[in-house]
C-alpha cells in the first residue's frame, strides 16, 4: 500500500542557489520561518554554507523553526578523473549524516560555476561517470544516506539520450525531478515508468513550455545566444505546480496506480516528493526586505 505523500521544500524555491551571482540570497531565518508558515516541516540543505556548518548550530536553527533536514543537493564533476569530486561529495555527506538526513542528491556538472554550458560525454567519459558513481553510492552509504542521482539541465546528464544511457549503463538511483526532465526533452511519467524501482528522491516542479522550447533551441548554439535563452528559462517565475505546462505529467505521476513505489524521507513505502516551486509573491527572491 502507497501511503500519503511526504512533502519538504529547500531553500532554491526562494532563489537560494549554488551558483556564484546568482542574485540576492535571503537570510536562512526568513527561509525557514516561510517554509514554516505555508506548513512544511522538512527542508533539503542549500548550497554548501547557506545553513550554518556548525552541526549544533545548524539542528538550533531547524528546530527553531519546527523543520527537520530530509537531503541535500551536490553538482561535482564525476566524468573527469583528476577531479577531485569525492572530496566535495564526502563533505556534503557528512553535513547529512550530522543532521539525520537520509538523501544525497547528486549531479554530474560540467567543469566551471554554471549551468550555461551543453557538452555530451564521449565514450570514455561515460566510464569514468559510472565508476565515479559507485564510489559515490559507497560513500553515501558509509554515511547511512541513499544517493539519488539528479539528471539536471547544463549538467553532462541533461537530455533525454543522457537520461537513458544512465539508466542502461549504471545502477544508480534517481532524483526524478519533472522540471529538469522535461526541459531535457524526456517526458517525466515515462521516466518514472522505465526507472522503476531506482527512483528514491522526487523533485516536483511545474515549468513553462515556451521557455523550455528557447533552452532546447539554444542548446545548439553557442555564446551569448545560449547564456541568454537559459538565463530568461531559469530566471522568469517558475510558475505554480499545476499552472504550466508539465501540470498534466504531474498529475499522472501522482496518481497512476502504477506509479514506482518511492523510498521516502520517512523511509516507508511513500512518494517522497519536494516541492519546488515559485514561493509566495511576499518572498519573491527580487524582494531584499529582511
């Protein structure tokens, strides 16, 4: 039997990113008190350092605001050896593991400090990505986290054929996030369907279609073109879950009795899903009233 659906939210719904320049970043205490207020009581971390990295400090701030950590996202490069990419999972996984987490969200950047960029791997690398990825599931298991890999847009698994040769080529389990599937071409319930059994983690976002038809667009070009086209894709609102254009895919996600059992956060047989969606207009990320 499918219980009810855990719900948590992160800090990205308030414009909290992992990217340098990204824009304003509101205060973790107003984060969290909103999160509090619309009635969320589990978070993922935020980008390395927005909570603070004192283990005593970090549960003082939670608990402050009735919220328990659930997961946490990390982008490493994994297909380049000489990166040293186990080092930055170690410690995201730590933080984790001090908290009572129970997930590792991991993605497989590409080398500098963005999203703008659209490389496919070579043969070769799609080796050194899998192996990398068994050391990372060793690794968050020695924490007593699951890892959940997250196919994500400007990453080096970002479109539907990356989607699928990970799948056929490793084992790993996935973050199913409709957002940054649908944005890489795939379709979200086919991926759930086809991944069933690997999906452990559930990101749940709306997206709208004309701006993701301009990503994919730019993804064959190169300079200011495609930095522009992504920028407006993931700098305009996202809209309210069930107000664009992948609302019917998340329906069907949600409600097939067919739907892939999920590990959730509470670790019962749950769809474990995080919201990530625009915040209210109040918390608006252009607002920089504290």
């Amino acid at each position: 039997m499918i219980g009810k659906p855990k719900v948590a939210g992160a800090p990205i719904s308030w414009g909290v990113s992992e990217l340098p320049g990204w824009g304003y970043r509101m205060q973790p205490d107003r984060v969290l008190a909103e999160m509090n207020e619309v009635g969320l009581e589990a978070t993922e971390l935020g980008p390395p350092g927005y909570l603070p990295e004192d283990q005593d400090e970090r549960s003082e701030l939670l608990d402050r605001h009735g919220l328990r950590l659930i997961a946490g996202f990390r982008a490493a490069v994994l297909h380049d050896r000489s990166r040293r990419a186990l080092d930055e999972i170690e410690q995201s996984a730590r933080t984790l593991e001090a908290s009572g987490a129970e997930v590792l969200v991991l993605a497989a950047a590409l080398p500098g400090e963005s999203y703008d960029r659209d490389e496919r791997l070579a043969p070769a690398d799609w080796i050194a990505l899998a192996e990398a990825l068994v050391a990372a599931e060793e690794l968050a298991s020695a924490h007593r986290l699951r890892l959940a890999f997250h196919p994500h847009a400007g990453t080096a698994v970002a479109q539907k054929e990356d989607i699928y040769t990970l799948l056929e080529t490793t084992s790993v389990e996935i973050c199913l996030d409709t957002g940054h599937l649908f944005l890489g071409g795939a379709d979200p319930v086919a991926i759930a369907r086809d991944a069933a059994g690997r999906v452990s983690h559930v990101h749940l976002k709306d997206v709208d279609a004309r701006l993701a038809g301009l990503v994919r667009t730019a993804t064959a070009r190169s300079g200011l073109e495609t930095l522009t086209a992504r920028r407006l894709s993931v700098g305009s609102r996202m809209p309210d879950i069930g107000a664009g254009s992948c609302s019917s895919r998340i329906r069907r996600l949600l409600s097939s009795r067919r739907r892939p059992t999920v590990h959730s956060w509470r670790r019962a047989r749950a769809l474990s899903t995080f919201v990530e969606q625009s915040a209210p207009s109040s918390t608006s990320p252009q607002s920089k009233e504290d």
